[in-house]
C-alpha cells in the first residue's frame, strides 16, 4: 500500500509540474525578428516568426488543408518545462526532448530524448528580397534528404534548390512535387510549413550551414527531434496527412497511351497527331494485344476518348452514354478498371445538368500599374515557372478551373459530373498539368490577374500554386472513394503529377514527363526514392520513358479520304488516299530500345505500380524474348502483391516508402548515404538494377545476411559493408532477400 501511494503522489507532483508549465516561449532574435517556440507533438517543435503586423499565423499550409477537408489537426501544444543552464535556457517536453536556446535568441538547438542533438538552427532574419531565412548549422559529415520528387540526386548535400512545381519536361533540376521537407543522418529534420515557392540550400552559400528562404513575411517550421531520419516522415504525416491504402488492382499494370490508340473503341483510327495522321489501334483492340501476350493490365487509362456522357439534347446525352459505356463494361468482364484522363482541376463537362459559369474561378486581369485590362474571366493564364514542355506552349495557353472554394459548385461537380461516369464504370483519372495554376498576383507578360473565389478564406495561409491542386486531388480522391466503398465498389485511383504539401494523401503520383533513353532512367528511381523519403511513398513513372528522343513517323498504312477504310498492307498512297503513320523513333534503333524498355521494366516491376505511357511503343510491339520479360515481370510484380500491400498499409500510417534509399534503414553506414542506384523494396528486398545500357555493375551490401532471389547464394557481410562486381544480362535484375 505504501509503494502505491508514493506512485500516487509522484503522479501527482508530475501533473503539478507540468500544469504550471509554459505552453510557449516568445524571444527576439538578433536583428529584432520577434519569434514564439512551442512543442507539438511527439518530439516535434514549431518555431514562427511574427508577421509584419506583429502576429503569429496559426493557419500554415498544413492547417489550411485540414481545414479544407473538413479536420481538427492534431496534436495541439504541449506544455514545456523550463530550466536555465549557463547562457542557455533549456525547454523540456513531456515526451523528453529538448530545446536550447541562447539567452540572447541567437541560436536554437534541438535534442532529441536520448540527448543527441539533431537540429541547430542558427538564423532567424529577414531576406535580401523582402522574405525570410530560416538556417542552421551543417556537420562536415553529414548527409541531407528530401525535399519532394525530384530527379536530381539523392543526398542534396552541395545543392541549391527552387521549390516549385513546374513541368520540367526532361529538366532534372524541376520538381514536379514541391515539398519542404528534409532530414539529415544527424537525425531528426525541418518541415516549412508553407505552400510558398521557397529555396533550400545545403552548404552552396555557405559549406557548413542550411538555409531556407522562403518568399513570405514569416516563418512557420517545425523540427522532429529524432535520432532516426525514418522517424522524421510519421511526424509530417500527422500534420499533413497520410495516404489512403491503394486497392490491390491500383498496383497496376496501368496501360495509358495517348491518342488517338484509344481515340475509339475499336479500330483502326486515326487522328492528326503533331502534322501527321497517326494510326490509333482503338482500345478494344490494344486489350486484345495485351491478351494474346499473356499479360492483362489491371486498369487502362482511356486517355483521347474524352469522358463525354452528356449531351445537348436527352437524346443527344442517352446516345452519348451508351457509346461510352461500351469500353467499361467489356474491360470489367475481364477484371480490368477503366479510368479517365483529364486536366487537373477541369469540370470536365459543362454540359452536364445544371452547369453554372460561376462555378469557374475567375480572375480579374490588371495591367502592371494597377489598371483593369478584363474583369472576371474564367480563362487562367499559364503561367509556365521554367516550363519547357512543347504540349504546353503549343496547345495550353490558358485553363478553366473549378472554384472549389465554392460548396455548390463542389456538390454539382460530385453529383452531376462524377456520379454519372461512376455509374458508367469509371474507377479512377489520370489527372496532369498540376504545375498550371499561377499564385495570385502573377505576372503573365505585362499583366497581372487576381482570383475572385466565392470563400477566398479557404485559401487563407495557402498560396494557391501549390494548394489549389493538392486542395482539388485530395479532396477529390476522398469523396468519389467514400462513394464507391458505399457501394461495394472499392477505392478511387487518383494518378495524377504533381502538387505540394499534403499530395501524399491520394495515391498514386507519378513521375512526369521524361525522354525514352538510358540518360533518364536513373532519374526515374531518383523520382521514387526522394519522394519516399518526403512522405509520399506511392510513387511510379511511365516505364523506360514517355517519349522518344528524336521521334519520326514511320508510315504504316493508307486511308480511304473518302470512305475512311483503312489498308495495313501498304503505305504508298493512290488516289483520294493518305498516308497514315505509326510514331516511332528514327534515331534509337528497335533493339537499343528493347534493351532500354528491359531494365525499365525490371526495376519497376520491384515498386509499387508498373505503368506505361507516352508515345512510344507497345510491350506488345517489341520482338518475343522481350515480350515474354514483360510477361515474367508482371508475374513477379503480381506474386509480389501481398507483400506490397502489406507495405502500402504501414507507408500509409507509418510514412516508411516502399521504395526507400539504403541510408534510411542503415543511417550510421556513411558507404550508404550517397548510393542512389539501389534501394530498398517493401520490408525485405535490396534491389540493384542497370540503368545503363551495360551489363556489369558495382553492389553495395550493408551489414547483415544477404541472399541472391535468382541464384540463392548468400552473402554473410560484417561491419562495414560489401562492394563487388556482378554481371547481370539484359533482362535481369539484381535482387537480394535480407535475412
């Protein structure tokens, strides 16, 4: 009885202490930047700057996107416990970690509960362009991770970074999910909390510090006091949200081919496509190809159908409809799930019942000197942020949005637009061109132009460049989910390219927009795993490449002007004929590119989607062996499925990629920190592929009992790790199981 109660009292001498604790700590930093410290979470810090009205915004990016799905964020303050050392004032959790700060504000540092320090930040001040600097300390030795999906390399360490979406187009230094988040193999990292286009820089400006200059008036970051860099990903996640689980079918292959392939049902059709009538193979046709290879997708993206169910007249609109259905219906009677694609941010029919023009955002177009030049037209300007993409600057030199801010013209587009092709069979949408929307206040050659949303405090705390589209595919993919799983029907795919904070949320992104050749396929792993350790951990990419570097059109067959019949048995035109043709390349010869679509093919059947698309070609178009690899693959992407969902179910609550660097499972081996041409898949596999067109490669193995999958011989490796030289052939990979 007497131990219990001594248990009682010290309980209630712990409460005691921390309900007199402090719930913030506010101080200034040289220069006068007024600035307010508070714990929120486990082993997580807040630090913000005051605003230059003197306040502290409550409203970061990642309340202002739980907010707009409707959450109370969590956790909320914690109390602190203060004690003062030697020029130091020490602040102390309730989960025992710590932070340092100067007596005279000029450095913060942060410790984890086992007393390792993590973080040091050293600067709080304003920029030179009228932003502010958040910077700290860099150990000589130590190694940066993050920052979104990005195609440049891996350890960011040396490296000065934009973080902005934009469509890079091939452009390794362009991101096309921007997200202000790194860690480092001290343990522990930094989340700006800000949809702001920012810089990160690490150790350019200076060789032994990080710095963060954001285009805003104040800072709101946070620190994870961590030893592990593993944990800095669930801390992010719990105020930015975590993924949804993707159904089984979502890992794909996901068959998606531009126009006009599946510009028809069936073919043979044609469309013009770049000056030249291209053959389509219609997509009944492409599924049957598919079929005789021995290798049915999972899920095709009918991208040139359009998704267009309704019409101007009933009769118009039935007929519309029963045309469409035919694709989804014959698809579903083998399994597959047929998806739409589309624009992000599109109402995708305006002539859908009850369609109001409001329901658009709309802008309002000023001269740079302040004079109305347009007011309230719902044409966007595309403002490009370093874009180089030829589809954009051809075809897009404007967009229509929906103004999601607006909840009738969110419940018309649920009710009116997307329960219809639900009905229709459709199960997802490849959604692109993320990068387009413009913040308020761009300028757009000599103009400017400013949103006039129905509910402008949706955005407030969120700059719209990069809200507005992880706003719209979030809240999207959650809502048309909820309805399908109430009927039974499963989850929606949202597959779409880009976004900020939060896009971890719908599953699944991928890569861009990327050449056909071996110099972009490492960049394509680089995607996955740069994005896995940013928090979002379902990533993919159009397998071996989207576009050929140097395409021509090879001629293919001839059209009747007249008739529209088509001969596939010759390509010399008579009369009142046309040439048709078959893009394809004229400078990567057929078996440079099968080599090339093989080591593609190889690494991405161990991640958690296989998706193809772009205009190149077909598995199917390639020669036997390489057909039959495709066929093998798939297997083994396939028997990998409930491993690859049982890692999908803890990157959703955990953060853990399932396509991870070695650093993030071996943090203290320094040989791991810069390896970025192997990876760790799901829980126990350590692939090594070829990105290169040879057949010989360096691997790394790290401490522990390794076994070759294919050969079965075992490696038994000691502190310090492995190197040698393995040869493996076109067609295979490297893959070691870690016991």
């Amino acid at each position: 009885m007497k131990i219990g109660l001594i248990a009682v009292y010290g309980l209630l001498a712990t409460v005691a202490v921390w309900a007199d604790a402090m719930k913030s700590v506010d101080f200034t930093a040289p220069g006068g930047v007024k600035c307010r410290l508070t714990a929120e979470g486990a082993s997580m810090w807040r630090i913000r700057t005051a605003r230059d009205d003197g306040t502290f915004a409550e409203v970061g990016a990642a309340q202002a996107l739980a907010r707009w799905m409707g959450e109370t964020l969590r956790p909320a303050q914690r109390p602190l416990r203060e004690t003062v050392g030697a020029g130091v004032r020490v602040f102390t959790a309730p989960d025992g970690s710590k932070a340092l700060l100067a007596a005279d504000g000029s450095s913060l540092a942060f410790v984890s509960a086992t007393g390792r320090k993590v973080v040091e930040v050293t600067r709080l001040a304003s920029g030179a362009k009228g932003g502010m600097v958040l910077a700290g300390r860099l150990l000589p030795c130590e190694a940066v991770y993050g920052l979104g999906e990005r195609l440049d390399r891996l350890n960011k360490r040396g490296t000065r970074v934009r973080l902005c979406t934009s469509d890079g187009y091939n452009d390794s230094s362009a991101s096309y999910v921007a997200i202000p988040l790194f860690s480092t193999t001290r343990g522990g990292g930094v989340f700006v909390n800000a949809y702001e286009i920012m810089t990160a820089d690490f150790g350019v400006s200076a060789p032994d510090e990080w710095r963060m200059e954001i285009e805003k008036d104040a800072i709101d970051a946070y620190v994870v006091a961590t030893d592990r860099m593993r944990d800095v990903p669930p801390r992010y996640l719990a105020l930015a949200g975590c993924p949804s689980v993707p159904d089984d079918w979502q890992f794909g292959p996901v068959v998606c081919r531009y126009a006009p392939d599946f510009a028809a049902f069936e073919g043979p059709t044609a469309r013009i496509v770049h000056g030249h009538l291209t053959l389509g193979l219609g997509l009944k046709n492409i599924v049957e190809k598919y079929r005789e290879m021995g290798a049915l997708p999972s899920a095709v993206v009918a991208e040139g159908r359009g998704c267009e169910i309704f019409g101007a007249t009933p009769e118009a609109q039935e007929k519309n409809r029963a045309e469409f259905r035919k694709a989804p219906d014959a698809l579903a009677k083998d399994g597959i799930r047929y998806m739409i694609y589309m624009g992000m941010g599109s109402v995708l029919s305006r002539l859908a019942p009850s369609f109001r023009p409001e329901y658009e955002v709309h802008v309002t177009v000023t001269d740079t000197a302040g004079s109305v030049k347009a007011e309230r037209t719902n044409l966007i300007p595309f403002v490009t942020y370093r874009s180089n993409n030829p589809d954009v600057s051809k075809h897009h030199k404007g967009s229509r949005y929906l103004d999601i801010t607006d909840p009738d013209a969110w419940k018309w587009y649920l009710d009116n637009v997307w329960q219809p092709l639900l009905d229709c069979g459709v199960r997802g949408a490849k959604i692109d061109f993320c990068e387009e929307m413009p913040d308020e206040g761009a300028l757009y050659g000599d103009t400017r132009f400013h949103y006039r949303w129905k509910h402008p405090e949706v955005f407030e705390g969120a700059a719209v460049h990069h809200a507005y589209p992880t706003f719209f595919i979030a809240k999207l993919c959650r809502d048309l989910t909820a309805r399908l799983q109430a009927r039974g029907q499963g989850s929606f795919m949202a597959l779409s390219r880009g976004g900020g904070i939060g896009a971890q949320r719908a599953p699944f992104m991928w890569a861009g927009d990327q050449k056909r050749d071996f110099a972009k396929l490492d960049d394509q792993l680089l995607a996955m795993l740069n994005a896995g350790v940013s928090g979002v951990p379902f990533m993919t990419y159009d397998m071996a490449g989207y576009h050929y570097t140097a395409p021509v059109q090879t001629p293919v067959a001839v059209r009747n002007r007249k008739t529209g019949a088509f001969d596939l048995s010759r390509t010399a035109p008579g009369p009142d004929e046309e040439t048709v043709y078959r893009r394809y390349s004229g400078d990567l010869p057929l078996d440079a590119e099968q080599r090339l679509f093989l080591r593609g093919l190889a690494f991405t059947a161990y991640s958690p989607c296989i998706q193809t698309h772009g205009y190149v070609r077909h598995p199917f178009e390639f020669d036997a062996a390489t057909r039959a690899r495709y066929v093998s693959y798939s297997a083994r992407h396939h028997a990998l499925a409930g491993e690859i969902a049982a890692a999908s179910r803890a990157a959703a609550r955990t953060g853990l990629p399932v396509v991870r660097p070695l650093a993030w499972d071996y943090q203290e081996d320094e040989n791991t920190w810069d390896i970025e041409d192997e990876y760790l898949f799901c829980d126990r596999y350590l692939v090594a592929p070829i990105l290169a067109d040879f057949t010989v490669r360096e691997i790394y193995l790290p401490q522990g009992t390794w076994k070759e999958v294919d050969t079965g011989v075992r490696h038994v490796v000691p502190a310090g790790g492995k190197r040698f030289s393995k040869e493996v052939p076109f067609g295979d990979i490297a893959v070691f199981t870690r016991e």
